[in-house]
C-alpha cells in the first residue's frame, strides 16, 4: 500500500505522519473487506461484534455494561445496537428478575444459527485480508502493533 499514491501526494510525508496514516488506511481496507463479508446477513461490523461477545457469554445473559466494555470499537449507542438485533430476532433483552434495574442480554438461537454462517465468511475475509504475511511476520506485527 503506497501511502502517497492513496492520498495523491508528490510531497514526502514525515514518517511519524506517514506510520499514522498507514495505520488508518489499513483499517478501512480492513473495515471495508469485513464489512463486505456481512453484508449479506444485513449485520454492521458492530452488530456482529455484540452477536459476538454474547455468544462468547455461552448462555449467560450479558448487559449493556459488559457488551460496552467488551467491544472492539468503544461507543455509547450499544443500547441502539441491541435494538436492531432485537428487530432480527438475534437476541433477547428481558428485565433482571433479581434487579428490576437491570437488563440481561441473550443471543437467540436464530442469532447463534446465523453467527455461523456469518463466521464463514469472516473465515474468508480475514484469510484474504493476512494473505501477504506468513506466520513470523503476523508474530512480529502483533509485537509492533502491542507497543502501541
């Protein structure tokens, strides 16, 4: 991925500008790759994180504090997530019979069902996305990337 090339610059970018914009860069191609991998299931990247995490709870029921924290991208509209994940029947938010306060969160069968089809793809995307590095360099990158 040549960095000027993408951004349609002849001028040279300092290399600490430069790291930074590569990063970005690569986490659209990512973004975009993974997206496109689930897209057919109609679920955001951030949908399918939640579907994710409450399947990892494997029948534990999950709230919305738990899902926020586990969440590979931080945001604050989980609550919002959850509802559309409602409308497709993937899973289930009920009141705390212990702790009216409370709301518990389940994957629904239909979401468990749906979540490996959609792990297929995701199998592929992400064997498309590292198809250029061999297993010592994913090493090293993930040592690099652990600095941050």
């Amino acid at each position: 991925m040549d960095v000027e090339e993408i951004i349609k610059t002849e001028k040279s970018i300092p290399l600490e500008s430069r790291t930074l914009i590569h990063i970005s860069l690569v986490e659209n191609k990512i973004n975009d790759i993974m997206g496109q991998a689930i897209k057919p299931f109609g679920v955001s990247l951030q949908q399918f994180n939640v579907l994710r995490i409450l399947r990892g709870q494997k029948g534990k029921p999950a709230n919305l504090s738990t899902l926020n924290d586990r969440m590979v991208t931080k945001m604050s509209n989980t609550t919002r997530l959850v509802d559309k994940l409602i409308l497709k029947d993937y899973v289930n938010r009920e009141v705390c019979p212990s702790n009216r306060r409370k709301i518990e969160i389940t994957i629904t069968p239909k979401g468990e069902a749906d979540l490996l089809e959609i792990d297929k793809n995701i199998i592929e995307a992400e064997r498309k996305i590292i198809q250029n590095f061999n297993l010592q360099e994913l090493q090293e990158l993930n040592r690099l990337l652990d600095k941050f």
